[in-house]
C-alpha cells in the first residue's frame, strides 16, 4: 500500500531535464517561470521571493513527512519521527537567534509537544529558553553553554538529530 502510494507520487518530482534547464536559469524570475508548470507551482504562485520560496518548499517537506507517516507500516513510523525532528530543532535554532538578535518569538510551527511549545511562546531570554527546554532531550546541547557558543549548540543539535536517526533506523527490524 504505501509502495503503490509514493509511487503514485514520483510524477512529481523534478527529472534530470527539469534539474538541466533549472541550472542554465539566469535569475529568478526565469528560475521560478521554469518551476510553474511543475509540482512546485503552486509553491511558486504564492512566494515571488527566494525566502519565502524556502519557507513554503520546507513546510511542504514538513507536510510530505507527515503523508507519509500516514502510509508507512507503524514499524516504520519511527524513522518519519526521526525526519520530523530536523524541523523541531531547525525550530530551536531559530528561537535561539530570535534571542541572540533581540527579536520576539515567531509564531512556532513545528514543535511536537504542546507543553514544550507554550514554555517556548513565552521565552524572552536565553534563561527562560534553558528554563523551556530542561527534561527534553535537547537539552544536554545547553549543558555550560551560553548564546555565545551558538555555534557550538548549533552543532550539538544537529549531533543529536544525526544520531538518533541512525539508533532508529538501527533499532528497526522489519
């Protein structure tokens, strides 16, 4: 069933010749006109701009994970769980330089846990964020840390997203 399902699906994806004719673009008017008629044209209809594009191109992967988890035999749900936890932290990563600049905090979309995310909508300093996040998972990457070793957490989280995908699919039998 799932197989039969993303089948169905691969009509959507870009071919080699779409990948050919995107790379010989000239700017970004001509990059997007080539993306219309494509399964990104919708995408392209509602965001003119490179980072709104990127915006609406990572939200739509976020909605793919999701389909899938869906689909997929509950074995595998695991592992779509463990994709699904890059947008969780790309979250942080983003609260974090919210904090760092002196921004207020976005409206947070991709955080799992309703609790974890309304500690977060009320962050307004790197110490209520540590407040936030203490008894997750994330938060050894905070452990001595402050937003002056953003870099550093940067890298401690992406450590954490590449290592849990690889214990999941390891642990998966089927």
């Amino acid at each position: 069933y799932a197989n039969t399902r993303c089948s169905s699906r691969i009509s959507m994806l870009l071919r080699k010749k779409s990948y050919e004719e995107l790379l010989s673009t000239t700017s970004k008017e001509e990059t997007f006109a080539q993306l219309e008629d494509s399964y990104y044209g919708p995408i392209v209809e509602h965001s003119k701009e490179f980072f709104s594009f990127s915006d609406s191109i990572y939200k739509d992967l976020n909605k793919t994970y999701n389909w899938l988890s869906d689909i997929i035999p509950p074995t595998l749900n695991p592992i779509i769980q463990a994709l699904n936890l890059k947008f969780e932290i790309n979250e942080l990563k983003d609260i974090l330089n919210n904090i760092k600049q002196g921004n207020t905090i976005q409206d947070i979309k991709f955080i799992e846990s309703e609790e974890l995310k309304l500690k977060l909508e009320s962050v307004k300093d790197f110490q209520s964020f540590i407040a936030a996040i203490e008894g997750t998972p994330y938060s050894i990457s905070f452990q001595n840390k402050t937003l002056d070793n953003l870099n550093e957490i940067n890298t401690s989280l992406d450590k954490y997203y590449i290592e849990n995908i690889i214990n999941v699919i390891s642990s998966i039998k089927d």
